[in-house]
C-alpha cells in the first residue's frame, strides 16, 4: 500500500486524470473537454508547447481508462497583430491592429495569411509527437456567427461584466500590482474600460481598415444596433451586432464564454494568467456569473528555458521551437521531458552538451524498466513517453550512446562508410548491420554536431604525428603508449578499449586490472589520457578515448603514436 501511496502521490498525470473524471462526473458530463490555446503572432515555441502537453498527457490517460475525452485547440488567430517580432521585416508594422489571419504570411512562406505560417509548424510537430488534438479557429468560430449568441450576452450584461472587472481593477490598484492607478492590457491587446466610461465588451474590425483601432459609440440592445468609429482611418458604421461578425471579445471575457461553450473541464495555465486579479480568476466569476457555465480546473504551469535561456516569448524573434527539438532530439525524449516533470516545475531543455547527460538518463531509464528495476513512477513515465492510447511511438531499433553517435560523427565528419566501420567495431559480438538501425538517434546527432556543438569542441584528428611532442616523452610515457600499442589488437572493441585505456596505467604500477581506483591512480590516468589526446587530436581533451581510437582505426593509431 505504501508504494501505491508513493505512486499516485508522485505520478501528477494520474492524479490530475482522477481528478478531471471525478469533476466531469460532477457536472454530469460523458465527453470530457480538455483544452489548449495558443496564439499564433509569431514562433510557436517550447514554453507554448507546455501549453499543449500538460493537458494532452492528461487526456491520454483519460482515454486509456475507456473515457470519450476531447483535447481541443484554439488557435487565437483572431487576436489583433500587436507587435512585429524581432527579426521580421518592419514593414509589417502597417498591419499592426488587424486579425492574424488578415496579415499576410512573410514572404516565401507556401501559406496564404501569417496565421497558418505559424500554425503549421507546431501542426507538423504535435503529429511527430503523437499529440492527437482538435483544432478550432477563432476566426472561422466568429466570423461564421458561431458565438453570436455569446456576444449578445456578453453584451447586454455589460454592466455586470464591467463591475466585475472593476473589482479586480481595484484590487490591482490596492496592492500596486501594477503600478499605481495602472490598467493591465489583455493579451490581445484590448485594455479594460475603466469604469466612468460607458464599457463595451466587444471590440470591432473596422470593416474598412480591418483593424481593431475602433470605439463603439452606442449600442441598442433591442434591435442590436451597434455603432462604432475608428480612429485608424476615421471609418465610422453602424451594423447590427445580430448580423454582423467582424470583430472579437476582449480576452477576459472571451476566455470564459469559450469554457461555457466547449464544456471545458480542464485547461491548464500560465503563471501570467494565474496570478491574482488575472484573466484566469476573473474568468471564474464571469463564467459563473454571465455565461452560465463552470471553470475548468488545471494547474499553473511554470516556463519553459534552453540550455540557460530566460523567459521565451515569441514576440522577441528567434526562439527555440518543438521543431527544432526535434531535429536533435526523438519525439519519445521530448516528450518525456514534459512528462517527467510536473506542470509547476521549470523546465529546461538542453541544446548544448548537456544533450548528451540528457539521453545518457532516457537511456538508463529504458534499461532500469526493461530489467524491473525501474519505480512504479518510472514505468508510467516511460510509458507514456513511448506510446499514446492510439499506439506506439517510432524508437530507434538500436540506440547507441548519443555521445557515441556524436563523437564518430564529429570525427569521420558523417561520412557513411566510416561511421559504420567504427559502429560495427563497437561490439564485435553483436554487430551493427547498417546505419538505418541507429535512425532516427543517428540523424539527430548528426543534426546536433551540425548546428550546436561548439566550433571549440570539433575533433580533428591529426594527419601526421608529432613528431616533437614523440621524441620529448619521458621514459614512463614512452612505456605506456608502448603497452597500449602492444595490446591494441587484442582488446579492438569499445569494451576491450576502454578496459585497455583505463588498465595501462594500474600495470604500469604492477596493479592488477581489477585495481579499484585511488587518488593516485585516478591522477596516472588522467595523465596518461592528456599524452594520448596531445599525439592524437593536439589537445588535452577530446571525445571518449575509446571511441576516438575506434574512429582513427588501429593502423593510424599506431602511426600517430609510433616515432619514425
């Protein structure tokens, strides 16, 4: 009992799917709602992709359990165009107020609006992922009039969202959250009224421009008669709002009418909407109170960095995207990453050398489930790593060390044949019988040596020896590169090379190979091992001894380390 204790008490996906179904069991419901949103105003990055995980996780082990369970995704393409990202021509600066999908996609993009540039990406990655979600357009939802009856509400009860807006515009105002007498704007942009004015909810695309620099004058709410000026182009219209469906609902009150028209009953968030006073706690009462819904339960989620990075945001030009993730990394390890660790931890994915500490664990945790040594926690996590309630995900048939992978890549500088000679000399009693066995682990290394490893930090293995450095060893060096000369042959494996690398100095000091290491021994072989990367690659440090000498080949090991 204790370990099943232990179990659920540590696997948050379990216990967040316990608690979804106790809650749609609550509300009466067959076909649980969980949700994802994201923007698309730039690169759909890695921190954005926490938003998706969290609760596709979630309703995969709502599915497992024979649950209908529903994971949507709400592209907010129908947010204004706030700003243009860094890196992205300043000309766009023109569109600036429009919908998303009204601004066109950059250049040499295949897609006909900067929307679907930025959506298409993530599109392509969630499948490789195995992430099964069902996407909706928030442009295709109100210009096809699907909430209209949720903006004539939102908008005769006006009153009662504009007074529960302004509590929390007081509250911030008490604590100083944001600045003195500061309102906060929504993330589309759209700022609440403070509340001497006549408040509207629902902001229109001025059908000239098409941006949302408007301000609605009046509105009738008997014939819906809307009438509105818009301070980019000086447009001024009256439509009516039971007809007319160019435009939005400030975020604050979008967000919860969509959870009362979905039937969300869980949706993560981020920490920016789940501070006090935040779109999260305000959409609680408006949903209650006006839209006659409930709020979906879910965690805050904490950010997601690279390799150091701060804060991600999409709005500052080049971040790392789930596409560039996967193209070093396989989709079974990416998503582990967002599985090992619960929503509220920080994240930190590697794109530097720390990718190689990182496998080294993926890879320890497969041996620990294969042998059944591995935690309840662990076999979930890796589970749900591997494969989905739909099926399996692609592994690698023969996952070598990606250390290994990068290291005879870097030095044989991909060349195909070579990599295979030294793969088969890794383990002779088991050989490697091509390169697609180590696919998709090979292609990502050689995608990783390519773009991240450091210039400092390539092997170029030297083409003739040194010839000075050969002559100037003294007599004990000159007997260790000697003995390990001498017994090349007999240990040509990466096994039989590391046990030689490592055992040369323990005989040198007339020790048994089986000589458990001690300060002074540690000291020899860390001396010994300088000697060999100073005559093999002219530095004092390089990639693993055994696989660089499995790389160079015994004929020119022997060359590199023989005086003429």
């Amino acid at each position: 009992m204790q370990v099943v204790a232990e179990f659920w008490e540590s696997d948050w996906v379990g216990r967040l799917a316990d608690e979804v179904i106790a809650e749609a069991d609550r509300r009466g419901t067959s076909t649980i709602v969980c949700a994802s949103g994201l923007s698309p105003s730039g690169p759909v990055h890695l921190g954005n992709l926490r938003e998706v995980m969290v609760p596709h996780l979630v309703a995969d082990e709502i599915r497992r359990r024979g649950r209908a369970c529903r994971h949507i995704l709400s592209w907010d393409d129908y947010d204004r165009f706030r700003r243009v990202p860094a890196g992205f021509d300043t000309s766009y600066a023109e569109y600036i107020g429009r919908p998303l999908t009204a601004v066109p996609a950059p250049p040499g993009s295949p897609h006909p609006s900067w929307a679907e540039h930025f959506e298409a990406p993530l599109t392509a990655a969630l499948a490789e992922l195995g992430v099964l979600v069902e996407p909706i357009s928030q442009t295709e939802r109100y210009e096809s009039g699907a909430y209209r009856d949720q903006v004539l509400l939102a908008m005769r009860e006006r009153r009662r969202i504009d007074e529960i807006l302004t509590r929390f515009r007081t509250k911030r105002r008490d604590s100083g959250s944001d600045g003195p007498g500061q309102e906060q704007a929504d993330p589309d942009g759209s700022a609440d009224t403070p509340a001497s004015a006549e408040y509207y909810p629902f902001r229109p695309y001025c059908t000239r421009c098409h941006r949302d620099l408007t301000t609605v004058v009046s509105y009738d709410d008997d014939t819906t008669e809307l009438r509105y000026t818009c301070g980019g182009c000086g447009h001024t219209e009256t439509v009516h709002l039971s007809r007319f469906t160019h435009g939005k609902l400030a975020w604050k009150v979008d967000w919860p009418m969509r959870w009362a028209y979905e039937g969300v009953v869980f949706e993560p968030s981020g920490v920016d909407h789940s501070s006090p006073g935040s779109s999260f706690e305000v959409g609680g009462l408006l949903v209650d109170e006006v839209f006659g819904g409930r709020q979906p339960t879910g965690p805050m989620y904490a950010f997601v960095g690279t390799s150091g990075m701060a804060k991600m945001s999409s709005s500052r030009g080049a971040v790392p995207t789930p596409a560039d993730a996967l193209a070093i990394m396989e989709p079974t390890v990416l998503r582990w990453l967002y599985t090992r660790r619960r929503p509220n931890q920080a994240l930190t994915i590697a794109f530097d050398q720390e990718i190689y500490r990182l496998y080294d664990e993926w890879d320890a945790l497969g041996r620990r489930v294969t042998q059944a040594s591995a935690s309840p926690t662990e076999q979930a996590t890796l589970g749900r790593s591997t494969r989905t309630a739909l099926g399996e995900l692609p592994t690698t048939p023969r996952p070598l060390p990606y250390r290994t992978l990068g290291s005879v890549i870097d030095i044989t500088t991909a060349d195909e044949a070579q990599m295979l000679r030294i793969f088969r000399g890794l383990d002779p009693t088991d050989l490697v019988p091509d390169l697609d066995v180590l696919r998709p682990r090979l292609d990502c290394a050689q995608r990783w040596v390519a773009r991240f490893m450091p210039a400092d930090q390539h092997t170029r293995v030297r083409t003739e020896p040194d010839r000075d450095l050969l002559t100037t060893l003294d007599d004990d060096d000159r007997a260790a590169v000697r003995l390990l000369l001498d017994r090349l042959d007999d240990e040509w494996s990466l096994e039989g090379l590391s046990r030689l690398v490592y055992g040369v100095p323990k005989l040198r000091a007339g020790l048994p190979l089986d000589t458990a290491p001690t300060p002074d021994l540690k000291a020899a072989q860390r001396h010994f091992f300088t000697v060999l990367y100073r005559l093999l690659v002219g530095r004092d440090t390089g990639p693993r001894l055994p696989t660089l000498l499995l790389a160079v080949g015994a004929d020119r090991v022997r060359a590199l380390l023989t005086p003429s």
